[in-house]
C-alpha cells in the first residue's frame, strides 16, 4: 500500500467529513438529509483519491480504497457523536457503509485511470 496516498487521500477525505459534520450541526435539513449520502459519497471520493495517486495493482486500490473511506468516515461520525447529531450506532453503520463505498470508488478510479 501507497503511505503516502492513503495519508493524503484520507486526510482529504476527513477535511471533507468534518465540514459535513459541522455544517450539519446547524444545519438541520443537512444533518438528517445530507449525513448518510454526503458521508459516503466522501468516502467513495477517497477511494477515487488514493488510486490516482498510488496507481498500485488492484488488491492494493481495493485495500487502501477501503482505508481510505473507512478511517475518514469513523473519524468524522466519531465527531458528529461527540457533537450528538447522531446515535453512537451509526459509527457502526456508517464506518462499514463507507468502507464499502471506499471500495467502489477505488475501482471506479482503476477502471477511469488505467
């Protein structure tokens, strides 16, 4: 796996949650709309992220697609449960929905950027 992609996909990644996160606190069609989609479209863009910059064989992608989605989206839930905008259960949800999408996007980024 690409350290230095995964550092940079990743932290693009939680740069992009935490707006969410914090834009959601007071905004509240955002918080309940926007949380689950907005999340794991970021999560996806991570993957997308990290295999234009690694441009790695597919195992690595896959894995640091996953990464990727999935350590910006716990991180980012992690503190939209400290803020109380959502139940500590969507961590759960939420982190292994963006691991998933962090994976899609980590082959959608394969098949565009061959």
């Amino acid at each position: 796996m690409n350290n230095q992609s995964l550092i940079v996909s990743t932290a693009i990644g939680l740069v992009l949650q935490l707006i969410m996160v914090v834009v959601g606190h007071y905004v509240p069609a955002i918080r309940e709309k926007g949380f689950a989609i907005g999340g794991m479209t970021i999560s996806l863009l991570a993957g997308v992220i990290y295999v234009y910059r690694a441009r790695g064989a597919w195992p690595d992608s896959l894995i640091g697609g996953a990464v990727a989605g999935g350590v910006c989206a716990l991180l980012g839930i992690a503190v939209s449960v400290a803020l109380k905008d959502v139940p500590v259960m969507i961590l759960v949800v939420g982190t292994i929905a963006s691991i998933v999408t962090g994976v899609v996007g980590a082959a959608l980024g394969k098949l565009i950027f061959k």
